[in-house]
C-alpha cells in the first residue's frame, strides 16, 4: 500500500460561524471532512470501506454514522431488491 499523501484545501466562512456554534477550528475542519466523506457516498463516488477509513474508522462505525445522519447503507430500488430476491430462489433450487 502507498503512503497516504495529504492536501490542506482552504475553505473561507465567517469566523462568527465558530464562535456561533462553539467550534474549534480542529473541531471545524473534521466536521467539513465527515461532509465531503458523507457526500462523495451518496454520489456512490466511494465505497462504504473506503469513507470509513478516510475518517479513521472502522467499517461498522461508518455504517451507525450512516444511520444517525439517515443515510441508507444499502440503497436498493424496488425493482433490484426483487431481481435480489429471484436470484435467491433459483440458487437454492439448485
């Protein structure tokens, strides 16, 4: 595995929007990263593994920040969910 390059990507708001808040400009700036995490996964742009560990985590604790900020983990239409579930069938008649 290569080493992780990092980037420093700088983002202009208010300082009145920490101060408003209570947030530390660390406090900020994990906050920003969670939400291009959060985001670059609704796009399916990223796997569930791969944000997790952008954000220092394991995958089971990805999946319960997920479902406390309502995010679906699995994202199925209908129509997937019954091809899922014929697929189910004709692999247990064999």
């Amino acid at each position: 595995m290569l080493p992780t390059q990092e980037v420093t990507v700088h983002v202009k708001f208010p300082r009145s929007i920490l101060f408003d808040y209570g947030l530390t400009e660390k406090e900020a700036s994990e906050e920003m990263l969670r939400a291009f995490v959060l985001s670059l996964y609704r796009r399916d742009k990223i796997s569930s593994g791969k944000a997790a560990g952008l954000l220092g985590m394991h995958r089971l604790d990805f999946i319960r920040l997920l479902a406390d900020e309502g995010i679906p983990y699995l994202d199925y239409t209908s129509e997937e969910l019954d091809a899922d579930v014929q697929a189910l069938k004709e692999w247990e008649k064999k």
